[in-house]
C-alpha cells in the first residue's frame, strides 16, 4: 500500500497543475484586474471549490490514463485532458507577448486556421502512431514544467480571499431637505455612436423610439464625451470634469495627470455628479456595469447595483463553483478555437446583464420622492447579440461590422421606447428629466483618436413638449452637471 502513495500524490499534482492551467485566465484577471471583476469573498469560495473539484477529476483521469496498456491509447487520451488547460494557459500568456497583434490577424485570414488545424491534426497523428512512447514523455513533461503555475494559484486566491464585497457600501447620511420637485435620469448607453444614430440633424428613421424622444428633447449635435474609453469616460462623466487618463492600481482607480502623477480618484467630492445630484436634495442610484459602483460612490450613493462582464456570478442565481467555471471560459479569447468555448457563455451573459440592469432601471418609478438615476447599459457594445425583437445570436457576436452593430442598435431603440413607457406609465416622464447618452463611440470605425468623442446627448426637460437643436460645441459631463442646483 505505501508504494502506491506516490503514484496517487504525483497524480495530484498533475491533476492541480491541469486545474491550475485551466483556470489560469480567471487567475490572471484576479492577479491584474480585481477591479473589474467586483470580487467578493463567495466568489473566492467559488473559485476554490471549483479548482479543487477539478484538480481532483484531472488527478483521477490522471490515474485511468496510467492504467490503459496501449501506448497509442494512452497517449490520445492524455493529449484530450491536457489539451484545454494547456490551450487556456497559452492564449492567457500570448495576450501579454509583442507577437499576440500578429497571430490574431494572421489567425482571421481565410483559411490559416483551417490551414493550421489540420497541419496540427496530422502531426498530432503522426506522433500517436510513430512515436507514442517519446510524444507521453513529452507531454507529460510539459505539464511538470508547467505545474509551478498551480502555487501561484494558491498564493494569489488567498490574497484576494478577502477582497471587498462590491455590493457593500457604506450609506450616506440623510438628504438635506429638499426643494427639488423634478426627478433626473441619465441612461447611458455604452458605446452609443452619433454616426449611427443621426442623419443630417435627425434622428434615423430606422430607430423610431429615438426619434420620438428626439422629437420631445433638446438635441445637442455636436457633444462630446469625456474620453474615447469607457475607463476614462464614466469617470469624466461621474467626476463632471475631463481627465488626461484614468489607470488602475489593485483595487483603485486612478487619474493619471500629464506629468505622470497618480492621484486617488474620488467620486464622490464636491463638484462631482452625484454630490451636485444630493446636494439639489434627490436620493441618488447608481446601475450599471463595468465599473464596482457601489465601491466608486460609497457614501454618495443611496442605492445602487453593479454588473460586470467578467464576474459571472454577479447575474447567475445563487452560489455555485460553475460560476468560476463560466467566467474563466467568458475571459477566453474570442478567436477560434477559443471562442467556441467562450462566445455561447459570453452571449448568455450579455443577455442576463441586460435584463437585469433593464429591472433595475424601471424599479420604483411611481416613488413621487425626487431620485436622481444613473443607468449604464452595456449595450449597444458587444457581444452583439439582440435586435429589435430580443436576443438572438450573430453569426459571429464578435465581429465588429456594421450589419452587428446596426442590430445591437436597433435593439437599443426598444429598451428605450420600453423605458419612456415605463416612466409615461409611472406618471414620471412629463415631470421628469429624462437624458439619453453614451460614454464613447462605436470602436470599429476608424476615428481621429485627436478628434472628440462625438456621442448623442439628448435632455428631455420637465414639460418639455418639442423639439430643440443645439449646434454649439459642448461637454456632456458639463451640461449633466449643470443639471442640478443646490437646494435652497
């Protein structure tokens, strides 16, 4: 008996080593960018459970594999096991490597996939059938050398075991007494381009809930967002101010000035939109994705809900290692083969994140209390996967074309006729302002990077009736700001 204890201890290792390389996109997310993934102390849990649920499945495989006596068999299934945790590990180590712009563009030509897949498959059985002994010590090998990766594994989860739980904050104090009678929603759609949605000074016709908030509101033509980028617009738009950049550090962000500098990004300071927001006397909510809200406006905001493309277990329904799962394989890359993996569990969630930021959204219109609302939907962004009706795939969600974009848009238009509905139903739409924008343009044009971030931004005012243009230049985070005066 104790001479098998070694078989089963090294079957362990290679089982934690494969379970390690799997995992090794999600850990390298916790490791660089914690901030984005709103972590939270169950999803370590998760995270843990998952790892050693897998470790000890590969280890048993590990073992089943060692007893199979052909050579050629044994050598096939061991390269199935190996070859998703290795695949994993080297597509997460090739996005930080200078060749990683070139192997993505040489693998979208037509037919270098193909090309290579089937170049590898003969290799591949050409070693089954001529050199099985030499190609199992190889790959198993290749696993050993890899396997350090698995105490990496240890020491980062337990370092971020602990992180913050993005749905706690600390509440603000009571709202100063208020004067203000008019509610303020701000709908922010990310990725929301002017080009696509105007044509001359109109809105398209081919968005008609647009066009009929258009028709009620003030049109400003020629506005601006904050950055080109989500990172640097929201906080713009937050902050009412611009920023040269905005970078993240562990679990901070950042304002990076022109000298190189970094200063601690506060909100939440006087000047910034929801200080402005209760000092006018509303009860401020903040929705969206992205970004850990509750984290960002901690003390500001009085409720709030934050969604993150990356943290699958923020929208999934209860505590389940599966969400660790799930959220390695949306951290994929989208090529192929990747993305046949990554792109089906990508699309659900886009799905799922709009829903429930759609939910959230429309909760307690009929309160009378003066709330003022910001709601960033992760749409139209991809993956593009909605038109008008609701969700249904794209050929390729990924793609960035017109045609994927143009029916994102479109789908864009009904949330918004849907959202009009909501607050014409609640009694809120007439007494209400209602503003409709974006963070930055649609990415797969090719746009002067020294040009400002041409967005829609459209205010419907309390008992505003018709339709107004504004041609002059303007910021948007400035005239959202503008929007409040303190109570009096």
């Amino acid at each position: 008996m104790k001479a098998r204890v070694p078989r089963y201890l090294a079957a362990l290792w290679f089982g934690a080593a494969l379970a390690s390389l799997f995992f090794y996109p999600l850990l390298q997310a916790l490791d660089g960018d914690v901030y984005f993934l709103n972590w939270e102390p169950a999803n370590t849990a998760e995270f843990a459970i998952a790892v050693t649920g897998l470790s000890i499945a590969c280890a048993a495989a590990w073992i089943g594999i060692g007893c199979v006596a052909s050579e050629r068999w044994k050598l096939t299934l061991l390269l199935l096991l190996t070859v998703v945790p290795v695949g994993a590990f080297a597509a997460t180590v090739l996005r930080f490597l200078p060749i990683r712009d070139t192997v993505v563009f040489a693998m979208a030509r037509a037919y270098v996939f193909e090309g290579l897949a089937a170049c590898a498959a003969l290799a591949v059985l050409a070693l089954i059938v001529f050199q099985p002994r030499w190609t199992l010590f190889a790959v198993r090998g290749i696993v050993l050398i890899l396997s350090p990766v698995t105490l990496l594994m240890v020491t980062t989860t337990t370092t971020y075991a602990g992180a913050a739980a993005h749905r706690m904050f600390v509440p603000p104090p009571p709202p100063v007494p208020s004067a203000a009678t008019q509610s303020v929603y701000v709908f922010l759609f990310d990725e929301l381009s002017f080009r696509f949605m105007y044509e001359d000074r109109n809105v398209r016709a081919q968005l008609p809930n647009f066009k009929a908030f258009a028709d009620v509101s003030t049109n400003f033509l020629a506005a601006t967002a904050p950055g080109h980028e989500t990172i640097t617009s929201v906080p713009g738009f937050l902050a009412a101010r611009r920023f040269d950049d905005v970078d993240v550090g562990g679990n901070e962000l950042y304002e990076v000035r022109r000298d190189g500098t970094r200063m601690p990004l506060d909100l939440g300071a006087p000047g910034g939109l929801f200080s402005r927001a209760r000092a006018s006397g509303r009860r401020t909510e903040a929705i969206g994705y992205f970004f850990p809200y509750c984290r960002l406006l901690s003390g500001i905001a009085e409720q709030c809900r934050a969604f993150s493309f990356y943290n699958y277990a923020d929208v999934a329904d209860g505590f389940s290692p599966v969400n660790a799962v799930i959220t390695n394989l949306i951290l994929l890359p989208h090529q192929r083969p990747f993305g046949w993996l990554k792109v089906p569990v990508f699309a659900r969630l886009q799905r799922r994140i709009v829903e429930q930021t759609m939910v959230a959204a429309l909760d307690g219109l009929e309160s009378g209390q003066p709330r003022f609302r910001f709601v960033h939907f992760s749409l139209p962004h991809l993956p593009f996967v909605f038109h008008r009706e609701g969700y249904g795939n794209a050929g390729d969600p990924m793609r960035q074309d017109t045609q994927n974009y143009e029916s994102n848009l479109e789908y864009v238009d009904t949330v918004v006729g849907r959202l009009v509905a909501a607050l014409k139903e609640a009694g809120a739409f007439d007494e209400s302002v209602v503003v409709i924008t974006s963070d930055h343009e649609y990415r797969g044009e090719h746009l002067d990077p020294e040009e400002g971030a041409h967005v829609p931004l459209l205010i419907k005012r309390a008992g505003q009736r018709g339709r107004e243009i504004v041609t002059d230049p303007v910021q948007s985070e400035r005239i959202l700001a503008g929007l409040f005066q303190p109570a009096r």
